[in-house]
C-alpha cells in the first residue's frame, strides 16, 4: 500500500527519528507494506527480504530475509534509525547505526555523535548498510549493538554481545567474541551485565557497574570507578580496587590483591584465590580478608584476617586499628591461628591479643609500634588494654597486666598484675607473681616460688627476706620463701610455704620465721613469727607489734590458734588454742605448750606467780584446757581442765579440772577435781575430788584429800569422802557412803549416814555411829559412844567406855563389858553375857564351903565380876570345856570328864575282910555287924564274919 495516512502518533515517532517530509493526515511518506497487511516500513533505502509483523522505519532500515524452514523472514522485530539492521525475532532496534542481532535483543542508541569512538578491536564494528548492503567496508568505529538471545544494548556505543547480556552506557560492553563480516561469534558474556560508561562485563554471569568497570572473571563482579575483576567468583568493590585472584573479595578505594604485598615479607608469592579485601589500599593474599584502609593480609597458608586501617596480618586474625599479627619465631615461618583485636595490638605466633596495645610475644613502642620479638609467646593470649604475654602458652588479662619473658604456662588477671615465673599466677590489682608455681589473687602482692596470693595487698613470699637477728645469736638459715598462698586484702606469706587466707591475714611476719604456718581469716597470724603454726579465724594468733623480738630462735616453737581471735595478743610457742577468745590476752611474755579448747578457754592464763618450772624462762605452758572459758585467767602450768568454765581463776600447777565450773578459783596443786562446781574455791594440794559440787564452796587450805560423789566434803588433811554428800572434816578421816560423815581424826565411816566423830573411830553400816575416841560401830543403827568401845550387829547401843556388843539389839551400859548375843542388857561392869536373852548380875563372892562339919577354903574368892551365858529358866551348858587344874588352888572350870572320874572312885566303895571272906560298901550303903554266928554258913554279904 502507498501514499498511507500517518496517524498523530505514528507522525511523532517519524519526527522522532528525523524524517522531516512526514506530515500528519494530509502529508505522506514512501510507506509501504509486504504481502502482510501488518508490516509497515518507511523510509528510504528500506531492505525487509519478507519480514513479517515488522516495522522498518528510517533511512537504510535493514530486516534481512532468514532460510528457516517454515518461516519467510524475521517476525515481530522493530528497527527505527539511520543504518539500523533488526536482524532476529521480537528484537527492536532504535538509533544510529544500531543493530540487535538474536531473537528479543534491545538496542537502543547509537555510534558517537562525533564518530570517533575507537572500538580498539573491541565488540562489533558495524558496516554501513547505505546503498549498497552488500559492500564489505567496515569502519573502525563501534555500533550500538544488542547480539544475543534477549540481549539489552542501551547507550551510544553500548554493545550486548551475548545471550541474555545486558549494556547501559555509553560504550558499555556485556559479553565477547569474534566477528565474521557481518557474522559475530560470541564466545563469553551470557547473562553478564555492564552498567556505566566503558564497562565492561566480558565472561559469564559477570558484573561491571561504574565507570570504566572491568569483570573478566568467570562469574566476577566489579563495582566503582575504574574497579577491576579479572579472576574467577572475585568480586572488586571501590574505586581503582582490583581483585585478581579466584574467589577474591575486595572492597574498598584502591584495595588489591597482589602477589607484590607477600614477597615483602619475605614469604613465597601467592595467586590471591578466595581473597577479600575492603578499604582504600588494603592489600589480601591468597584466601585472606583484608578490610580497612591499608589493611593487609599476608600469608596464604592460614586464615588470614586484617580488620581495620593499617591492620596487618601474617598468618591469623588482625582486628582494629594498626592491629598486628606478625611473623614471630615460629620455625614454619608463619603466625599461624594467631588473633589480635584491638587498637594497636600485635601478636606473634599462635598467640591471642584482645584490647588496644596488647601484645604476644612482640613489646612495643610506647607508640604501641612493635619493637622486637621475645624470647616466647606462643601460644599466649593477652587481653586488655596494654597487656602483655611474653613466654609461650601463658594468659594475661587485664589493664597492663603482664606476662614476663621466661614465664611459661604463667597467668596474670587483673590491672598491672605481672607474672614473671613459670607457672605463676598473679590475679588483681597489681598483683604479682614473681616465683615458679606461685598464686597471687588480689590487689599489689609479690610471690615466691610456689606462692598463692590471693586479695588486695596479699604478698606471699619476698625475694629480700633475711634473718636480722642480734649480734648473740645465729643467723637462722635461708628456707626458700617458696610454695606460699596469701588470699585477702593485704595477706602476707612471707616465707615458706605459709597459706595466708584473709584481710591482712600474716601481715606484719617480716622474718624467716614463718615456714609451714597457716594463716586463714581477718588479721589472723598477724606480727607473729612462729614456725608450722596455724591461725584460723578473725583475729587468731594476733598478736601486738614488737612483742616476740627478744625471743631467741631455739625458744620458738609451732603454734595453732582456730576461731575468733584464739590466741590473739598473746605470745606463744608451742600453744593451740581453738574456740573464740580461746588463749587470748595472756599477759606473761611467752606462753608455751599450752592447749585451750573452746570459747574464751585459756584467756587471760598467766603462770603461777612468774614461775615455770618446766619452761624455765616462760610464762604459763603445758596447760590444757577444754571447754567454753575453761582455765580462762587460770595462773599455773600443767594444768588440764576440761569443762566449762572449768579452772577459772584457779591458781596451781599440775591440776586436772573437769567439769562445769570444777576447781572455779581454787588454790591447789597437783589436785584432781572431777564433776559440776567440783573444788569451786578450795585450797587444796595432791587432792582427789570428783563429783558434783565435791568440795565446792571450801575454803579451808588441806591436802591430800579424797572426795568422790556428789557435794561431798573432804576437808581434814589427807582425808577421804566417797558418796553423795559424804563429810570428812578431820585430818586422816574417812566417810565413804551417802551422807556419811567423819569428824574424828583418822575416823572411818562406812555406809549410809554413818557417822564416825571420835578420833579413830569407825562406823561402818547404815546408819552407825562411832562417836566417841578409838571407837567400833559395825552394823546397822548401832551408836557406841564410849570410848575404845565397839558394836557389832543391828541396832546396838554402847555407851560404857572399853565395851563391845556382838549382836543384835543390845545394851551395853557397863564399861569393860561384852556382850555376846542379841537382845541383851548388860550394866554390870568388867561382866560379860553370852546368847540371845542371857541376863547378867553382879558376882558374889563364894570364899569357903562346910561339907559335914568340915569348912573348906575356896581359891578365886574374890570375882571381879561375872560371865552369864543364860538366863534363869533359861539356862544353857557350858560343852566343849577343856579339862581344867584340880589343885587346892586351882581357878580352872572342871568338865564333866573330871568329874567323872571323881565319881568312878567314889563308885567303887569300901572292900572290907574278915578273918574269913571280904565284901564291898559303896557310898551310901550300909553294913552290918552281927555277932554270936554259930556257924560260917548262916553269914551273908551283909555281915561281917569275925
């Protein structure tokens, strides 16, 4: 169709382009149509070769024909310019000298309006399709051009090469490749983009964004003024910044990865893969990160990190400002896995430095510029401001805390703390640890070798420590101030293996000697010098200033003070004193040997007026004492008291208290007092006195006593009371059971409420009483009260002096009497009554007796007194009674066998004889005398024969 009308927006899109003759509505131009009504083509010099769907608008408007089987030439594409050529399907061409040569490529654009873009053979140079299509005259100036499946070309020069590249700028270049005539065979550039005047964007998937950006890298992206991508997966973000190693990430203005930056160091050349960099001038190597201004990261062999301007790293993680991980000593030649973090902080090898200025195994300037390798610091870690490690795996933490050189394995926490040795340890506020395995916790503690010193001001240990001592005595050897422990604000360990735990625990122990000791509490151990002593608690083993400098070394001996302030103000060698106040304040210079046992036990103790017989020299020792404020102002040595209050303000030596309140301010010497107010006040020597209250409240001075039970009284010199409240009050007595009692010199009584008041008396039973001089009362109730007279049996009564009662229920009134018997009632003087009921009566005196007609004289006439062994119709045989002496002046019982024998003679008779014949006559019988007998035969036995 010719001569077709223009609509008003087909008219503006001509002027658009430059057609001056085109005229809407009644204007024409030479537009025509293929065999398609929907192709429109305009123009002069327009070439469509059967385009279908088409528009060609323009001057020398090229839509070649294309041999598709199936298809007649190129469909739906839109080429509007001078010298433009739409040359693939769906594609659209706007400009001058512009050409799009694949299915849906854009170009938009043209050559340079001077002409004089120089394509330097590189992208396509496009011929001039003008009159003759086919001239083979190519200019040396770029097209616009859009070659690729879906390329975008936009902008004077701009030129997208590849499938799916996209160019926005003048001269923008996405994709590569080579030209064949008309042809272009792209060998790179898919999906690639190039945004910005001169970028380009030459390999797959690469990015060029900024002015004269270059990716060239598979897959690399560029970003920035004159940004440079040459490797592959780099990516270059920052003006002039270059990343041209594999896998590089550099950011910042003029960042780099070179192989220039590595052999600085000394190192072998890397190729930079993998490397990042962000900063103006930062430099990475190979596999390193590199961001800050003038960052650098040197070493490929390890991770390598530089963070912050004028970080540099050799081999580990730098992080901050002029932060440093150099080249140290390690053999490999690498700082490998070495960390440093903070403003200026530098690290040799292997080390870890966190905080500005802290350093491993480099000093430094003040400046904080390293200044030169140590002799260590692998593996050490310091962190904190200007903190330093110096030997190999040791830590300091802490504001200028230090690690000295030749300190391995060595920690220091805490502001200005050092540790200067192996293994030491030095925690807090300028501590220090200055020995080999030593441990300083706190604030301005100094150490020795295997020291603890824990708290603010602790010390364990002096290096300066020498034994002064007068011009008299030895110096004491050096013992190694080594192995000491001080935890606690201001706690001293000042000599050898001393544990000091506590505020101001063993302050003040300026000399050698303080070995072995244990200080553990507030002030405990403080100004003491004493050897393998302990003090635990507040105040423990305090003592005053000065108070033990004229003791002499040899008189020095260990000491234990446990609770609070045991043992404080007092000086002691040799003492253990446990429980609160136990062995404080004793006033005597030197206390020795002394155990005290419970709270107040042994305070205020002093020796027994100023003398010490076993520590001659001393003040009070040997003294045990066990028990809340036992012993407590008790003057004397040797003692032991075990019980509360027991031996309080007693006065003696060698006593033994036990029990409450026993031997309370008592006087004694080598005294047992056992039980509850035992000896409470006594005065007694070489005493045994055990029970509750035994002896309590006397006064009385004794010696040698014996009491056992309670409330007994033993207060006779060398006296002896056992049983409750048992009495012997004179000298030599003795009361053993419940209330006995013993008042008589060397009395005895025995049982329950017997009483013994004379002197050598003894009443042994319940109840007896002997109370009269040399008297024996044995049984139960029996009182003799006669003296030298005795009872034995229950209940007698025996009041006659020189008597005695055996038996039960007797009377005896008479003096140098005996009763042998019970129930018996004997008032007969010198008498004595034998068997149960036997009555007695005054003697008679029997001097002579007349038997017919003859008066005989008796011995013995004169009785003093009488023996009954019955009583009348009660009487008894005397049996069993030996043979006594028959003479006139014989006193002897004759038995019955005596008898006998008289009566066997008696028996016999009398044998009288006649002239003829005999016969016999007893006693008693008669005979008779007959005369004028005729013959013998009428005589008989009766007669006598003449």
């Amino acid at each position: 169709m010719n001569n077709m009308k223009i609509t008003p927006i087909a008219l503006m899109l001509i002027n658009a382009i430059g057609l001056s003759s085109v005229h809407a509505d009644t204007s024409v131009v030479n537009c025509n149509t293929t065999d398609h009504d929907s192709d429109l083509f305009c123009g002069n010099n327009i070439n469509t070769n059967g385009a279908v769907n088409s528009v060609a608008i323009g001057n020398s408007v090229l839509i070649p024909k294309i041999s598709v089987p199936g298809k007649t030439g190129i469909e739906q594409a839109v080429a509007i310019g001078s010298n433009v050529q739409a040359t693939g399907d769906n594609s659209l061409v706007i400009g001058n000298e512009a050409i799009t040569g694949k299915s849906g490529s854009i170009a938009i654009g043209g050559d340079d309006a001077a002409g004089t873009y120089n394509a330097n053979g590189k992208g396509y140079i496009l011929r001039a399709f003008g009159s003759n299509f086919f001239d083979n005259n190519i200019t040396d100036y770029r097209a616009n051009a859009a070659i690729g499946n879906g390329a975008v070309s936009l902008g004077s020069n701009s030129q997208a090469l590849a499938d799916g590249a996209v160019s926005i700028g003048a001269a923008a270049t996405a994709g590569a490749g080579t030209q064949r005539g008309n042809e272009w065979d792209s060998s790179s550039g898919k999906q690639s983009i190039a945004l910005g005047a001169e970028s380009s964007a030459l390999n797959d998937n690469t990015i060029a964004l900024g002015y004269r950006t270059t990716s060239t890298g598979n897959s690399s992206t560029a970003i920035g003024n004159s940004t440079v991508a040459t490797a592959n997966n780099a990516l270059a973000l920052g003006s002039h910044s270059h990343a041209d190693a594999d896998g590089a990430v550099i950011i910042g203005s003029d960042a780099k990865n070179t192989r220039d930056t590595l052999t600085a160091v000394g190192l072998p050349a890397d190729n930079g893969v993998n490397a990042i960099g962000i900063g103006s001038s930062v430099r990475s190597a190979a596999n390193g990160i590199a961001i800050g201004r003038g960052a650098e990261a040197k070493i490929s062999e390890a991770t390598t990190i530089a963070i912050g301007n004028g970080a540099v790293s050799a081999g580990g993680i730098a992080l901050g400002q002029d932060s440093a991980v150099v080249k140290g000593n390690n053999p490999s030649g690498t700082a490998s896995a070495s960390v440093s973090i903070g403003r200026q902080t530098t690290v040799a090898d292997y080390g870890v430095a966190l905080g500005s200025r802290a350093s491993v195994g480099m000093t430094l300037t003040a400046d904080g510029i390293p200044e030169r390798l140590t002799s260590g610091g692998l593996y050490g870690t310091a962190v904190g401001i200007n903190s330093g490690v110096y030997s190999n795996s040791a830590l300091a933490v802490g504001h200028n805390a230090k690690v000295s050189e030749n300190a391995d394995a060595a920690l220091a926490v805490g502001y200005n703390s050092l540790s200067s040795a192996q293994n030491a340890i030095a925690i807090g506020n300028t501590t220090k640890a200055s020995a080999e395995n030593a441990i300083s916790i706190g604030s301005e503690n100094s150490l020795t070798t295997g020291s603890v010193a824990i708290g603010v001001g602790a010390r364990a240990g002096r290096e300066d420590i020498l034994s002064l001592k007068s011009s008299d005595q030895p110096e004491r050897t050096w013992i190694g101030k080594q192995n000491n422990i001080a935890l606690g604000a201001g706690a001293v360990a000042d000599g050898g293996r001393v544990i000091s735990i506590g505020e101001n625990a063993g302050s003040g122990t300026p000399d050698n000697w303080n070995i072995h000791n244990v200080n553990i509490g507030t002030n405990a151990g403080s100004q003491a010098k004493r050897d393998y002593s302990v003090a635990l608690g507040y105040e423990a083993g305090m003592v005053p200033v000065g108070s033990q400098d004229g003791t002499e070394d040899s008189q020095r001996s260990p000491s234990i003070n446990i609770g609070k302030q045991a043992g404080k103000n007092t000086v002691s060698y040799g003492n253990i004193s446990v429980g609160d106040n136990a062995g404080t304040d004793i006033a005597d210079s030197r206390s020795v040997s002394n155990t005290m046992i419970g709270n107040g036990a042994g305070a205020g103790l002093a020796s027994n007026d100023g003398k010490n017989a076993i520590f001659p020299g001393f003040g009070p020792g040997g003294n045990t004492l066990i028990g809340t404020d036992s012993g407590r102002q008790l003057s004397g040595d040797s003692n032991v008291a075990l019980g509360s209050i027991a031996g309080d303000r007693a006065t003696g030596d060698n006593n033994i208290y036990v029990g409450h309140l026993a031997g309370q301010q008592s006087t004694s010497d080598r005294s047992v007092i056992i039980g509850s107010q035992a000896g409470l006040g006594t005065n007694n020597d070489r005493g045994v006195l055990i029970g509750n209250f035994a002896n309590g409240g006397v006064t009385t001075a004794t010696r040698n006593v014996v009491g056992l039970g309670s409330s007994v009284k033993a207060t006779g010199f060398e006296s002896i009371a056992v049983g409750f409240n048992a009495n012997s009050s004179a000298n030599n007595a003795t009361s053993i059971g419940r209330f006995a009692s013993a008042s008589g010199i060397s009395a005895v009584a025995l049982s329950t409420g017997a009483q013994a008041n004379g002197e050598n008396s003894v009443a042994i039973g319940n109840g007896t009483k002997a109370t009269a001089t040399n008297t024996i009362s044995i049984g139960t109730g029996n009182t003799v009260s006669g003296d030298n007279s005795g009872a034995i049996g229950d209940p007698s009564t025996v009041s006659g002096m020189n008597s005695y009662s055996l038996g039960n229920n007797n009377t005896v009134s008479a003096n140098n009497a005996f009763v042998l018997g019970n129930s018996v009632n004997n008032a007969v003087d010198s008498s004595v009554v034998l068997g149960d009921g036997s009555t007695v009566m005054a003697a008679v005196a029997t001097p002579e007796y007349t038997v017919n007609g003859t008066t005989h004289k008796f011995a013995g006439s004169l009785p003093v007194s009488t023996v009954s062994i019955g009583d009348s119709g009660k009487e008894r045989t005397l049996t069993n009674v030996a043979a006594g002496r028959v003479s006139a002046a014989s006193t002897d019982a004759i038995n019955g066998s005596q008898l006998f024998a008289v009566a066997s003679e008696v028996e016999k008779g009398n044998q009288f004889a006649g002239n003829t014949g005999a016969f016999n006559r007893r006693l008693g019988e008669i005979t008779t005398i007959s005369g004028g007998l005729v013959a013998d035969a009428t005589a008989s036995n009766k007669n006598i024969r003449t």
